[in-house]
C-alpha cells in the first residue's frame, strides 16, 4: 500500500513516501531562519512550511516515479507541535486527499516517533520500555503492545531537548545547539563542574530540567570553562534519563528498551544505552541519527500499523491540529 506522509509539527518540513513500512523516498528540509531568532518563531516556521511543503511532495513523488493517482493512503501529522504549521500539513494531506477520493489519517507526533520503529525485521519483544526524548517532550512508556502504550510519566516542566538546546544557546555554541554542545563536551571534564540532578529518584517516572539549567547558567555566569560545563550538562541529563529507563525495565519485566526523538542522536546516551541494555540482556531498538529528529518516515508507518489492523481505517476531513496532548494510553490515531 503506498502512503504519502507529511510531517510539518515544528520547524522541519518532512515527506515520504513509503510501500508498507518500507520508505520508497523522503525528504526533510530544516528551516535555517530561526537560528538568529534563538528559538522557534512560529509564524515563520508556518509560512516556511507552506513554501516548501509541495516542492518537497514533487521531489519524493519524481522520486518514487509515482503520481498523485498512485497514492492510496495521504497521512499528516495532526499533533501536538506548533498549531499553525500542524494546520499547514494537515490542511494540505486532507485536501490532497479529498481531491483524489482516498483516505486521509491524521497521526499523533508522539506515537509516531516510537512507530519509527515498526515493521522492521528485527521485531520489538514485548514488554517494553520506551523513552521518548526530544526538543518538546520527554517521557516514559510502558508498552505491552503496539497497540497498548502506557504513560509512566513525563518532565514537568522542559524538554530535555530544549534543556540541551537552551544551555547551548547560553554557552555561545548557537540554536538549535544541542549537536554542538554534544560534541563541545567531548573535550570537557564533567567533574570540574557541579551540578545538581533534580527529581533523580529512579523509581519516579518524571522528570525536571528547568532547575538544571538554572545552574548550568550560573556556573557559566562564574566563568567555568564551557567543554566542561558541557561535559557536566550532557552526563547529568543522560544519567537521569538512563537511570529512570533503567529502573522501569525492572519493574515491568521488559524484554526490549525503545528509545526515539532527537536527543537519541546525543553519542552519550547512545553510548550509554548500548551499554546498559547489553549488561542487562535487553533488546535496544534505537533509530539512526538521520530519524531521531522529526521525520514522515515515522509518521507513515504510524499510518501504515493502522491500516495493518483496520485497512477501512482513515479519519475524518473535520480533523483539527491539537497543540498538546494529554492521557495515560498512546495511540497512533491523532484524530478518531
């Protein structure tokens, strides 16, 4: 079944077009525009989508040697992320969709990056244990299924993502910094630098980084060398996420660890969850660097374990963005 997936929630604008869980082709394009800004602007980042957004759809399409006739399935990410560049990719699939009289489904951004996952032929032994670590969300999954994920907790305040990005920022390594200030703390020493763990509890399913950053911007305020404020930062964050991990598979008796979302391209974490996973015999299913960030490979095969189980399956054209999202049971199905 060829499915085109659209991926517009922040400030990429990402298409693939996939036969099944297999990618025929893809495109990402990130928006360079918000690095002097520091940050996000979200109105640039729409407008940015809707110019690029159906260059990128003629790319993958030449690409694939397909035509909009070919296309069974058009799926886009419905939420959460930014409200106006969901609406641009949203708008664009339902439309797209209506006109050739196919099916139309709206994905959920967060399942979507642990569905990167999917339909591989090494398969996930479940149960598992998930972290979801990117530059809006950080959280832990207990999943039994595919089709059954449960909520275990999430950062009650930032991101880890946007902790790293943020403390960059700070430290003069730019926005979106968090590949620099990885690779700056290769050269640091962590333990010339002090700083605190908030909420490092394992047994506590949550997290916090907001206090983490405080410190960080006080030691950086006192002039302490940067690769080793780095240093410090990175082994902090990857400590707190690694320990907490950790302790869920313990207690859920997982047979596999499922880790997505951009800090999964931190050579840390990496380094560290192969580590832990191979001591404890579990399964790691990490996704290369090029589809930790977001991407519509994983929205397409969100859509594509939807149709496994429901080939009816679609959503319907009132289908909204939704900018957060809120449960305790992760599904695929941004819009029911």
């Amino acid at each position: 079944m060829r499915i085109l997936a659209v991926e517009t929630s922040c400030d990429d604008t990402a298409v693939a077009l996939l036969d099944g869980c297999s990618a025929i082709a893809e495109r990402v394009y990130s928006q360079e525009v918000h690095s002097k800004h520091g940050g996000v602007v979200p109105e640039l980042a729409s407008r940015s989508h809707m110019k690029i957004l159906p260059e990128l759809v003629r790319e993958v399409l030449l690409a694939g040697g397909v035509g909009y006739g070919d296309i069974e399935v058009f799926a886009a990410t419905a939420g959460p992320g930014l409200t106006g560049s969901l609406l641009v990719g949203l708008a664009w699939s339902k439309a797209v969709a209506w006109a050739a009289g196919k099916p139309f489904l709206g994905i959920n951004h967060l399942a979507a990056h642990l569905y990167i996952h999917y339909g591989q032929k090494r398969r996930v032994i479940f149960p598992a244990a998930a972290l979801l670590v990117s530059g809006g969300h950080t959280s832990l999954f207990r999943m039994n299924s595919w089709q059954e994920i449960l909520l275990l907790g999430s950062t009650r305040d930032d991101a880890a993502g946007e902790a790293f990005d943020k403390t960059a920022k700070l430290t003069g390594l730019g926005y979106p910094g968090g590949a620099a200030l990885d690779l700056a703390a290769d050269s640091g020493r962590a333990e010339n630098c002090s700083l605190p763990s908030p909420m490092a509890d394992p047994s506590l399913p949550e997290f916090s980084f907001s206090g983490l950053k405080t410190a960080a911007k006080l030691l950086w305020e006192k002039g302490v060398d940067r690769s080793d404020l780095a240093a410090s930062f990175r082994e902090t964050v990857v400590h707190l996420l690694i320990s907490k991990l950790m302790y869920q598979c313990g207690k859920i008796g997982a047979k596999s660890v499922l880790a997505a979302g951009g800090v999964t391209a931190n050579s840390l974490l990496r380094k560290v969850l192969r580590e832990e996973c191979a001591t404890r015999n579990l399964e790691l299913f990490l996704p290369d660097k090029e589809h930790s960030t977001d991407n519509a490979l994983m929205v397409g095969r969100a859509a594509a374990a939807i149709l496994e189980r429901n080939p009816q399956a679609s959503s319907p054209l009132s289908c909204n963005a939704f900018a957060r999202w809120s449960g305790t049971s992760l599904s695929p199905v941004g819009c029911p």
